[in-house]
C-alpha cells in the first residue's frame, strides 16, 4: 500500500525541539510560551498563506498542509494556534491594499478571529457602528488585528442576501480596537489561549468589511481562488491527523514493554486505518489544488469529496485514538504526561463543527 510522508518529515529536529521542551510549560501560562512565539515568529509560520510581497512565505496549499499536521504532530496548541492564525491571515486576499499595508507591514502580525456572525455593523456615513462579542479567538495574547463576521443593518433594518438570509460580512479590527476576556478554559488546547472578544459602537471606516469570495480576491494568487469553506476544513483536518499520528508514536514506545499481542494489533490496525485516511485526503487535495491552479476553479464534486476525505481524516483520528487511549493505563490519565495532552487537544480541536458535521462551533 502507498503512504505519505510522517509528519516529522515536515519539520527539523531542532523546531521539535524547541516547541516540545516549552509544552508543558506553555500549557501552566495558558499560552504559548514566548520561546515557542519566538520560532514561531522566525520562521513566519503566521503568514504561511501570505505573498512574499508582503513578508509571507507564500506556501502552496498541499506544502502548508504538510507544515500544519508537522507542528501538530510536534504539539497540538503550536499546530492549532499556527492554523488558525495563519487561516485568518489568508484573508489578506480579500482587502484592500490600504488595509493591507497598515495591518502587514509588522513582522509580529498576526490575526485571530471567530467566524461566528454574533456581531453587528450599522452603517452610517463614516461607513459602519460595530457591537458584538465573539468566542473562541485562537492566538488572541499576540494577536494584532481580529477579524469576525456581522449582520450589516441599515436604518433599522437587517440586509438581506438575494436568497432572503440575513447578510453576513467579515470584519478586521486592531488590537487596540477590542476588548479581550480571559475566559478560555477547555480541558485541552489549553495553551492556544482562544478567549473572547468585543467591540462596542466602535467606529470604522468601509474598508475595514471584505468579501471572502475568489470574485472579490484583490491580490492575484491561486490560494485566493481556493473556496474558503475547504481551504478551511483542510487545515483543521491535518491538525487531527498530526496529533493522532504523534499519539500512536509514543503508544509504540509504551507498548514494546510486555504488551499483549491484542494492544499491538490494535496499534497496527490504527496505523493502516489513519495511513490510509492521510494518503486519501493528500490525494484529493494535491487533484483539488492542481485544478486551481490550471482553471482557477474547482468542480463541485471534488469541493463535496475534499469536505468527504476532510472530516473522514479528522473522524478517523480521533476513533483510532480513543480505541487505543484505554490500552495505556492509568498513567494515561496523568494531566502532566504527552500522552495525555494529546488526549485532551485532539478532543477539543474534534468538537469544532468543521470537523464533526455539527453547527456547535
């Protein structure tokens, strides 16, 4: 049977390294630890969909993939944290080169945001009034600029879209724009630091609301033409597979201590059901980003089969993991262990709706 590349293939031994000797503490802070921000901001993983233009690294959809379930692999907070951010900072093919230049030109940019439409922006003349509060802002200790989704209303009156839903536009705002609640608290994920955020009657000029639609993409790159619903459900998806992946990694280091037989062929049984869910989904996306880049548009039924092999992968780890979690012991249970990190992250990245089909996200 084929098979893709190990995540650690994806990533140096020193950037290992270096994220996983600050895990646990970064999990204590409840963020990342400042070494791990450092690497971070070094090596622009933020920008990882930004052009080099504008001091991104401009990463091909299928590489970056790669990058994502590697730092996952290496640590769930740094890969989720790493995904959310630099998906966030995808939107900078959807602004206007003004907004564009005030808000990238910062080595340490970095974007957080929830796509939740629990926001709303009355225009007026200066353009629009926002309030609202958003949930579940990744990154948001280092973000410098949020984004999150608004109902647009206008003398009163909600908009509508042409098929009579309440219209829905993405925002940007500056740090100094909003007000953070610590109020993250989840068993896992911990150190991603995604707390809550609001704006209250504040202020902004047009330019600051954008269209997430390749018909709107302002900058001319393939990865602005690649449909946000699965450019998103991509990037969560590797973030299940590197975790799971790491997982079984160390359950092979448990189990070769007089293990029964029936562990180790539940051990092998997770890693062809995983290899086989990775090698599936790398294929459908390396098809999806091909045709991207030769048409500039991808045909409705491999946009349903990339959501297919997305939430197969995320649903494959996390049935493989919990399979073998009971076969590691109470030690398992120890909060201060890998092992039982992962347990936790890849349990709380599974209950984004992107992931597992439901509307709770």
């Amino acid at each position: 049977m084929k098979t893709t590349s190990h995540p650690s293939q994806h990533i140096t031994p020193e950037h290992v390294q270096l994220v996983q000797g600050h895990a646990w503490e970064a999990e204590q802070l409840k963020q990342l630890h400042s070494t791990q921000l450092a690497l971070i901001q070094e090596q622009k993983w933020f920008q990882l969909f930004v052009p080099r233009l504008y001091n991104g690294l401009e990463l091909a959809l299928p590489e970056a993939l790669q990058l994502e379930e590697a730092l996952a692999w290496t640590d769930g907070s740094v890969g989720w944290t790493v995904t959310l951010c630099s998906g966030a900072g995808w939107f900078i093919g959807f602004l206007e080169p003004e907004l564009i230049s005030a808000v990238f030109n910062n080595e340490k940019v970095c974007l957080a945001g929830s796509g939740k439409s629990s926001g709303i922006a009355k225009i007026i003349d200066e353009g629009y009034e926002v309030t609202g509060s958003w949930d579940y802002a990744t990154g948001s200790h280092h973000a410098t600029a949020f984004t999150a989704n608004c109902m647009i209303e206008e003398k009163g009156v909600f908009l509508l879209n042409d098929d009579g839903t309440e219209l829905v536009q993405p925002f940007l705002f500056f740090r100094e724009e909003v007000t953070l609640h610590e109020n993250w608290n989840s068993m896992g994920m911990i150190a991603t630091g995604s707390h809550s955020f609001e704006v209250k009657k504040t202020v902004v000029n047009k330019n600051r609301s954008f269209r997430i639609d390749p018909r709107y993409a302002s900058l001319p790159f393939p990865i602005y033409q690649y449909p946000f619903l699965q450019f998103a459900e991509t990037t969560l998806a590797v973030n299940s597979s590197g975790m799971a992946v790491r997982f079984l990694d160390l359950c092979e280091i448990w189990f070769k201590q007089g293990v029964s037989n029936t562990k180790q062929l539940k051990l092998e049984n997770a890693r062809k059901q995983i290899d086989e869910a990775r090698l599936l989904f790398y294929n459908v996306v390396k098809n999806s980003w091909e045709e991207c880049l030769n048409s500039k548009f991808i045909q409705p039924a491999l946009l349903d089969n990339i959501t297919i092999v997305s939430r197969k992968l995320a649903l494959t780890a996390r049935q493989m993991l919990n399979e073998l979690y009971p076969c590691c012991g109470l030690k398992a249970t120890n909060l201060d262990t890998e092992i039982n990190r992962i347990w936790r992250n890849l349990q709380t990245a599974g209950q984004h709706s992107l992931l597992n089909g439901c509307n709770n996200a």
